[in-house]
C-alpha cells in the first residue's frame, strides 16, 4: 500500500468529514444498533481504519445484546424469589405466580406442575398456565408407562420429531390431546421418591429448549423445594414440639443452604439471606424457649449444643460447661447398657421415642427422663450428630403413680362394695358398671359403655309394671341426692327379675358444676323376704311370750292335778276300776302337758332339760294319741331291748307328733305308717361304701324311722323341707318340719329323709343312747320317798302348786315349810342357818311375777350356804335354767307337772347324796 500523506488524510478527512463526525457522534451516544455505511468510504488507508471500527461496534452491539439478555435473566430469577418466600402466598399460588412471571418471558405456550399419584400410578396436572389463547389442561394424567421414562434423569426434553421409540405412540397421544409438540421437564427431588415435576411446552416443534430455560425451570425447582420445605418445616413446629429437633435439622440445612446458593448467586439476594437468618433466629428462639431439654449430640455422645433448659436439667449454669461433656456419663449405671443399646437403634433406623432413664445432675442427684432422639445427616447423607429432646418426667411419673393408686383403690372400692355402681355422664350415656352392676343387670362394662343408661339399667315399678322414672333426668332437676321408692323391679338382661333399693346423686367437676350421675343400687328381694319372716318371727314372739306364760299357769295346774290323783291312787287298795280311771286320768293329765311343751316351743329358749328315758313308751303313747280317729293305722316294730335315750321327753314327743301328724296329712285317702326303732352303734371311723355317712359323734344311739305310703315329695322340695315356712299344703304353717329338726340337732342327733314322689316318704332321726349300763340301772331304780324328819323349804307363788306338794312332802315324812318368793325365801333360811336348823332340801320357783324368782335367789342363798342343797322347779320348761340347771348353782331340776316317779327320783337322790 502506499504510504498516504497527512495532505491526503487532511483531504479525505475534509472531504468526509459529516459522515466521520455522524458515526463518531453514534459511538459517543451508544447507538450502536444503527447501521453505519463505511462501504462508500474510499478504498485508502483511512477507510481500513473505519472498517476496523465497524467490526468494533458489531463487536460491542452483540456484546451489548447479551449484556441485555444477562439483565434480563438475572431479574426473572430475582422476581422468582421474592415470590418463593412471599409469606402471604401458599406453594399452590407461589408456583401460579412463578408460572405468570416466567411464562410470557420465554413465550412458552404452557407451564405446568404435574403430582405423582403413587397409589393411582398417575401424574396429574395440578397446576398451570398458559399463554394467550391456549386451551387448559389440568386434570391432564400420564401414565406410569411414560413418566417412569423421567425418572433418574435430571431434565427431560422431548419433541414431536425426537421421540424415544419405546414410547413414541403413548407420547404423540397426549401431543396430540394437548397440542404439545416441544416438551421440558424438571423433577422434584425427594427422599425416597420424586413428588412431581414442572414442565414448558411449546406446539413448535423446531423449538429448541436453550440452557437459560432449562436453568430456570431449575431454580424454579430449586426454590419451590426450598419453599416446601420452609414450609413443612414451620408447620411441623407448631404441631409437635416432639418433631421440633427434627424440623429445626431440616429447616435450618435448607436455610443455610439457600443461604449459600444466594451468596454464590448474585448480590441482589442479601436481603432475601437476611430473611432466611431472622427464620433461623426464631427458630433458635424456639428451641431457647422449650420448656424441654433440646440438645445436639455427636455419634460418640458429646454434646455439641444445648438450650438453656439443658444446662439447667443437668445441674449447670453455663452452656461451656456442659459442651463437650459425654451423654452417656449422665445416665445411671442401671440404664447404661439401655441407654447405648437404644443409640445403636437410633443409628441404625433413623430415630427412638419415648425411651426412659434416670439421669444424673451435677450435684449426684438423679431425675426421671423421656427421651427422643432423630439422626442427623450431612447433605452427602451421613450421620454425624442426633438431635434429641429431653423431658423431666419425674412430677409426672409420680403424678401417674398417684392417679394409679387412686384408680386402682377405687376400683378396690367399687369392687368390695356389695351394691351395685353404674356411672353415667348429663346425658344419660353409660360410663362405669362395677361388678356387682355387672351381676345384677347381667350387663358387662365393654357391652354398656357409652348405651343409655335405661338400656341396661331397666326398672319398673313392681304393681303396673309401668317403666320408672329416669335416675339421671330427676337427679339433675333435684341438683342433688335422690332416694327412689323401694316397690321397684330390676329386669336384667336375661329377663330375670329382683326388687331393689336405689339412690342417685350428681358427680361435680371442680366448679361444682355437674358433669354426671352415679346410680348406687342393691338387690333387696332377700331383704324384703327376711324382714318378712322377722315380722312373722315378732308374730311368733308375741305368741310365745303369750304361750309361756299360759303354759307356766296350766302346768302349776296340772301339777295340782297330776299330784292329787297320784295321792288319791295311793289311798285305794282294792277297787281296781277306779284306780285304773285315775291312772287314765294321769296319763291325760300328762298328755295335757305335751300341749304347753308344744306351746313352749314358740317361746324362746327350747334348750332340752334331758334325762333317761324310754324311746319306746314315748313313741307308743305318742303315736297311738296322734292317730286317735284317724282313717290311717299304724304299725310299731319295736325291740324290748331297745336302749333308753338321754332327752327331753316333751320335745321328743313333739318329733314324733310332728312326724306322725305329716304321714297321716300325706296320707287322704288312708294307709299305714310304720313306725320302727333299732340300737345302732357308730364307730370312730366309717367305712367308704356304707349306706350313709351320718355327722354323728361316735357312740350309742336309737336310730327311729317314720314311714307312710302316701303321695311323697317331689325331689325339688326335698332340700327344702326343713326350711322355717316352706309347705306344700294349703293353710299349713310350713313349722312343723321346721321344730322336729331343730329339735333333734338339740339333741346332738341328725334326721334324714328319702321320698318317692306317689309312693311315700321315710323320715328317720338318730338320738343319743344312755351312755353306760350304770346310768340305765339308775333310771331303773326308784328311789323311796322317805323324810325320816328331814326339813325342806318349798317356794312357789302358786297356791295350789304349794299345797299338793306340801302334802305329798309331808306324807313321806318331811318337814315342810312353804314360801311366795325368793324375798321370803332367803328370810327363811338365813334365820334356820343361823339357828343351827338349817334346810336339807329347797324346792324353788324359777319364775315369780312382780317378785324375786329362783334365777336371784340362788344367788343369794349360796352366799348364805355354799352347801346348800336347792332344786329348781318350773312350769316353763324351756328357759335356759332348766336345761342347764348346775351351772346356775342348782343341784337338781323338776318340770311342772311332774310324775311321782319323777319327783321321788331326784329328791331321793339329792337327799341320799346329803
């Protein structure tokens, strides 16, 4: 080239210079989009030098294009993350928003967010926007069959002329159905699973997805993650404080990682950082503010760090202190092994609840704990810390142990009480049923709760059968304790019926407000049944004491009787006839006697005043008395050697009339009753396979068996017969089966029955034999009435009773002196004691009205003479005295009316004992 001279640029310059100072005046105002024509510059040196600029400013323009771009990039990814953390907006509406944001700036048609159905095995559109004039499409689901090409993969972009064969027609499907033909995809990351994806799409389908999209659908990604999780993480602090460590682990690696991303990213993120740091800082606040034990342990058990509830727990003031300190050296030795193993756990499935130690403090005082534990993993996901919450349950536990023992009493309580409970809330709904309840109502717990209590707690009243009143309903109008009426029926579950006493009172919270009702009832179908038969008792009671009396009076006559005939038989010699009547009328008079033992019987008392006699005159002259104008006969099997028996003869008498009296009433339409007697011997032990074991005392007895023919007793009533009141006859007292038993368990004997229902029935009844030959030889012999001057002193308020029996004393030669009273009595004593004439024989009255008895005077008597010689004499020969006559001081006993035999025999032997 050649050289060019400063005249020729001077020229060219002075001949150009407009258009030189019009592109230099372009350059200095940053027009660079306008086009500059050097071309027409001539071809010279200078003109290279324009041509080289030329390409400086293409150069700069497209520089400046992309400078352009770059801003515009940067803003979009602003813009998307303020409106990721907008507080204000749910995830939903965040990711609407990114949509309307990102969407125009990359003209795409749509931008979708499709969710994963894992149990349906769909992906369906839940959210989306689209460009203007494009049709929705959201519902829109793909198949398992086709997003299962996703996964894995970081990015997927698809279109109508690059399909992957294997799904190329399900894929032009849903092109086809959408209007799709350029597709990108971007998945949700996630634990264990993918939740979703973003998608664009485009219906070019020349349209090549550039890395600026892709980068943004990325970060859209990226933040809608970090947002879900935010989120998660602040739900899941304010629902569980027991998830707390676990949240705060996850919330604050997100914080701290978006934290770092926005660092790395652009400047412009600071603020959006500063946001992130005062989240953290609440939720330190948080864990600050636990009333829980929050700290952060190392795998080998170190603390890493702890909230001020922490120290506190373990006994320090300082956070230094404890950092750094081993978990495992505050745990019990008891608890160690537990408390590793449970690590170990944790370590290998991520987490431990609930699990309970007893810790150490500082000062070697121990606590307590429950402790939970989750693992903490870096991002590479491996352990190296756990986040554990630690409680003091130590007020709690003993709280539960008090509430415990408190539940476990009342249940005790109501358990051991014999009423039954049932608790109900102010709306009649069953709460508790006790067991009693249970029995009573045949209702258990599991079946009533939550029924209405009239379900099973069913009553009516006992007459109309009308349902009764509801308990829950009248205690609340009442506003307190409610007694209900006693004439009420319980039907139970199984229809069985009994009638109860029952009560109903509030159960008040704290403020006295009620809240519920507790019904207290028992089953009073025995009471009312007892209080029956003591009111027919009290009857009976009135009739004794009626009866005792009637019969003490009848038998003071008797004696009068009895006594005169025997001195009137002794006075004839000759004239069989007559004596023979007088005996009759003797044998009469005694039969009189049975009647006021049998009235006796009602009386209380009834001990037997036994003595040796002969079981076969008794039963002879009893049964022939009984069966006396009866359509039924008799038939006595009766040995002569037949033992004599130790036993009150009237009472006795009364067992067979009783017998004999049920055989005959058995018996309508005529028939026998044999009657039988045998000696029988029981031994000390009885041999397995005999007929009967008898609860009797080894020894002698008189087995007597009773046996008719008539309709028998069915086997239902056979248990039942010896019941006080239980008869199967109309009008009949149901007593008389009732006496005969009590009287031979007196007896120390025991009666049996076997009946066959239309054949008959067989009563047998064992009674204590004498006990030696020497006792039955004294019974035999009959001791001479002879005074020989011999003096005694007979009380009695009864006139006659006096008289016959100072005669019949006087006639075998005593000397005697009669008395009304125990007064008089005592009197007459103590003066012929003190004269050196004392008494050899007292006959005393047990019973004297209005005046001291034979009971008090003996008292007396004895502390005049310890030895004197006193015989109790009584009409009423069921009082206690009688029976047991030595143990009152008395040395023999007489029971109005008396025989002669009788009589001789005890005066004589207490005289020959003198």
């Amino acid at each position: 080239m050649e050289t060019t001279t400063i005249q020729q640029y001077k020229e060219y310059v002075g001949d150009n210079l407009d258009q030189i100072k019009d592109i230099l005046s372009r350059i200095t105002c940053g027009d660079y989009s306008s086009d500059v024509d050097i071309d027409t510059i001539p071809d010279n040196e200078f003109a290279e030098v324009l041509r080289s600029l030329k390409v400086l400013i293409s150069n700069y323009k497209d520089a400046n294009r992309s400078l352009h771009k770059q801003t515009k990039y940067d803003n979009i990814r602003a813009e998307i993350w303020k409106t990721a953390f907008d507080k204000s907006l749910t995830v939903s509406q965040v990711i609407e928003r990114l949509f309307e944001k990102v969407g125009p700036q990359f003209s795409i048609m749509r931008a979708s967010y499709y969710e994963f159905d894992l149990e349906n095995k769909t992906a369906t559109c839940t959210l989306q926007w689209c460009g203007k004039g494009m049709r929705p499409t959201r519902g829109l689901q793909i198949p398992e069959s086709v997003y299962a090409h996703f996964l894995g993969q970081e990015y997927v972009s698809i279109t109508s002329r690059r399909l992957p064969d294997s799904l190329k027609p399900q894929i032009q499907d849903i092109f086809k159905q959408t209007g799709v033909n350029s597709f990108l995809a971007i998945l949700f990351p996630d634990a264990s699973h993918p939740a979703g994806f973003i998608s664009f799409s485009d219906n070019d389908p020349t349209r090549e997805w550039q890395e600026r999209e892709t980068d943004i659908l990325r970060e859209i990604v990226k933040i809608l993650v970090a947002r879900i999780t935010q989120s998660e993480a602040e739900e899941a602090l304010r629902q569980a404080n027991e998830q707390l460590e676990e949240q705060v682990r996850a919330r604050t690696d997100e914080l701290r990682g978006v934290n770092a991303r926005l660092r790395e990213d652009v400047e412009k993120r600071k603020q959006m950082h500063l946001t992130l740091e005062e989240n953290e800082e609440r939720y330190r606040a948080l864990i600050e503010t636990s009333p829980d034990s929050i700290a952060m342990i190392d795998l080998q058990g170190n603390f890493m760090m702890v909230n001020n509830v922490a120290v506190e727990m373990h006994g320090y003031n300082d956070k230094e202190v404890l950092l750094g300190k081993n978990f495992f050296d505050f745990v019990v030795e008891k608890d160690r092994l537990q408390a590793r193993e449970a690590s170990r756990h944790a370590l290998s499935t991520g987490s431990i609840k609930n699990i309970e130690y007893e810790l150490l403090r500082s000062d070697g005082s121990t606590y307590l704990a429950e402790m939970s534990a989750s693992l903490l993993r870096d991002s590479h996901g491996n352990a190296h810390a756990f986040i554990c919450i630690i409680r003091d349950i130590s007020v709690r536990k003993k709280a539960e142990q008090e509430l415990e023992a408190e539940k476990e009493l009342l249940d005790v309580t109501l358990r051991s009480i014999s009423d039954g409970v049932i608790s109900a809330d102010i709306n009649g709904r069953v709460m508790s049923v006790n067991s009693i309840a249970e029995t009573l109502t045949g209702w258990q717990q599991d079946e009533a709760d939550s029924r209405y209590l009239e379900d099973i707690f069913s009553v009516v009243e006992q007459t109309s059968r009308k349902p009764a009143e509801n308990p829950v309903r009248k205690v609340i109008e009442r506003n307190g304790i409610v007694y209900f009426r006693s004439d009420r029926l319980l039907v139970a579950k199984n229809g069985y019926e009994c009638q109860i006493e029952y009560s109903g009172a509030p159960i008040r919270d704290r403020k006295g407000s009620i809240i519920g009702v507790v019904i207290v009832f028992r089953d009073v179908t025995e009471k009312q049944k007892l209080e029956g038969e003591v009111f027919k008792a009290r009857k009976l009671e009135s009739i004794g004491v009626l009866a005792g009396g009637i019969a003490h009076d009848f038998n003071n006559i008797l004696t009068g009787i009895v006594t005169n005939l025997f001195m009137a038989k002794m006075n004839i010699r000759s004239n069989d006839e007559v004596k023979q009547l007088i005996m009759e009328a003797e044998k009469a008079a005694f039969r009189a006697s049975r009647l006021t033992k049998q009235l006796l019987t009602f009386s209380k008392g009834g001990s037997p005043v036994k003595e040796n006699a002969s079981i076969k005159e008794i039963i002879e002259d009893s049964v022939g008395f009984c069966l006396s104008g009866s359509n039924v006969d008799y038939k006595l099997s009766l040995p002569a050697e037949l033992w004599q028996v130790e036993v009150d003869r009237g009472q006795v008498d009364q067992v067979i009339n009783n017998l004999v009296i049920n055989a005959d009433q058995a018996m309508p339409q005529g028939g026998t009753v044999s009657v039988g007697a045998e000696n029988i011997t029981i031994g000390e032990t009885i041999k397995e396979g005999t007929a009967s074991i008898l609860p009797l005392m080894p020894g002698n007895y008189v087995k007597i068996s009773i046996e008719d023919e008539g309709v028998g007793i069915e086997p239902d009533n056979i248990e039942k017969i010896f019941d006080p009141y239980f008869s199967t006859k109309p009008n009949a007292s149901g007593l008389g089966l009732t006496t005969a038993f009590s009287i031979v368990k007196k007896h120390d004997g025991h009666i049996t029955v076997r009946s066959i229902p239309g054949k008959g029935s067989r009563f047998v009844f064992y009674l204590p034999a004498v006990k030696s030959e020497e006792d039955l030889e004294e019974t035999k012999e009959m001791l001479p009435l002879r005074g020989a001057g011999n003096r005694v002193l007979v009380m009695d308020d009864d006139e006659i009773v006096r008289l016959v029996v100072q005669r019949l004393l006087k006639r075998a030669g005593y000397e005697v002196s009669c008395t009304e009273n125990g007064e008089d009595t005592i009197q007459r004593y103590r003066t012929a004691f003190q004269e050196g004439k004392p008494f050899d024989v007292v006959i005393m009255d047990l019973t004297v009205p209005g005046a001291m008895g034979g009971r008090e005077a003996i008292k007396k008597l004895l502390q005049i003479d310890p030895d004197a010689k006193v015989i109790v004499f009584s009409g009423y020969s069921n009082d206690p005295v009688m029976s047991n006559y030595k143990e009152f001081g008395f040395s023999g006993v007489i029971a109005k009316p008396f025989s002669i035999d009788e009589f001789t025999r005890v005066i004589g032997r207490i005289m020959e004992r003198s």
